[in-house]
C-alpha cells in the first residue's frame, strides 16, 4: 500500500497550496491529503518510495523553510498508522489506555508509529490538527506494561522534538469513559 509517508505543516494556507503544488511537481509522489487546519496551519501528507518522499520533502523545506513548522519522512510506517491515518481501525475497549497529544501533526503521526512499534499496543484513535487546534493526539490500548513503554516511547520522541504537549497512562479505564472516547 504505502511506502513510506511524508508530513509537512506550514503556518500560512496560501503557502501550503503553494508548496503541495511544488511537492507534487518535484518527484514521483502521491499526495495523501492536503488541507487546512486549525489555526491558520496548513497539513501536506505525501506518499511514494522512501527516496522520492524525502527529496519532495526536502525541496519544500528549501523552498518554504520559512514557513513550515513540522516535517518528518517516515519509510516502513506501521500499518496501524496508516489505517488510523483514514479512521478505518476497528477500536476495541480493552485494557489499559495511553495517550499522547503533540502540537503538530507530524510528531503525532510519527510518534504514534514509535509507539506501535515498540510494544504489543493497538491505537484506538489517531487525531491530527482538524478540530484539535493544531495538535494532534493518539489513543492506544493494550496491556498496562505495554501501554506504558509505548507511551513513553512515542512521549520521548516528541518530547525530543520539543513537540510534547501531554502524555497519560490509564491502567483500568471506567467503563463510562469507554463510551465517550
């Protein structure tokens, strides 16, 4: 399906029409949507071999540096991601439930995969940046040790990245909240 993922945010909509257009132009990619969000940002995600994501990358952040405020490149994205990317997972209540909510797309998406990837955890919601103010969250669920390493694989990316709004762990969710998630 997808080969590797590429993410851009921007701070000006004009320009983020303008830089998908020069994405697309640059190298062999597909766009997987690109779209304003909250507030005033602009999200580009790209799709193609791990080589051509990463030089359209490259030429939106030489041509536009001044106004992107994330990017990232990620080859081999945990399928997880990509289905919770398009909100086709199927979600099950179980277990514990770790979330980690970012300020950008790009280090949600990212740092999600981290997550998946270190540990036996399922995501049970991935948001980006519409209706999030910009930010972007993602829920997992799994057993408590599980969910534990894998938010705080995914929260030190971010945190890493300078990008790390919160993080939580909890370890027998009250069935009500279930309901509301």
């Amino acid at each position: 399906m997808f080969k590797s993922i590429g993410v851009i945010e921007l701070k000006s909509v004009p320009k983020g029409v303008e830089a998908t257009d020069s994405a697309l132009k640059s190298a062999g990619i597909e766009m997987v949507s690109a779209h304003p969000a909250c507030p005033g940002k602009y999200e580009i995600i790209l799709t193609g071999s791990i080589s051509n994501v990463t030089a359209s990358v490259e030429h939106v952040l030489e041509k536009f540096g001044d106004y992107v405020i994330d990017s990232s490149v990620m080859g081999r994205i945990d399928e997880q991601v990509i289905t919770a990317l398009f909100g086709t997972q199927k979600s099950e209540k179980k277990g514990s439930l770790g979330l980690v909510e970012t300020f950008s797309a790009a280090t949600t998406i990212k740092a999600a995969d981290i997550a998946v990837k270190t540990a036996r955890v399922e995501i049970f919601d991935l948001r980006v940046s519409r209706g999030m103010g910009g930010k972007g969250v993602f829920l997992i669920t799994g057993e408590v040790g599980d969910v534990t390493a894998a938010v705080e694989a995914g929260a030190n990316y971010a945190k890493q990245s300078g990008q790390l709004s919160a993080s939580s762990i909890i370890a027998a969710p009250h069935e009500e909240l279930w309901n509301q998630l």
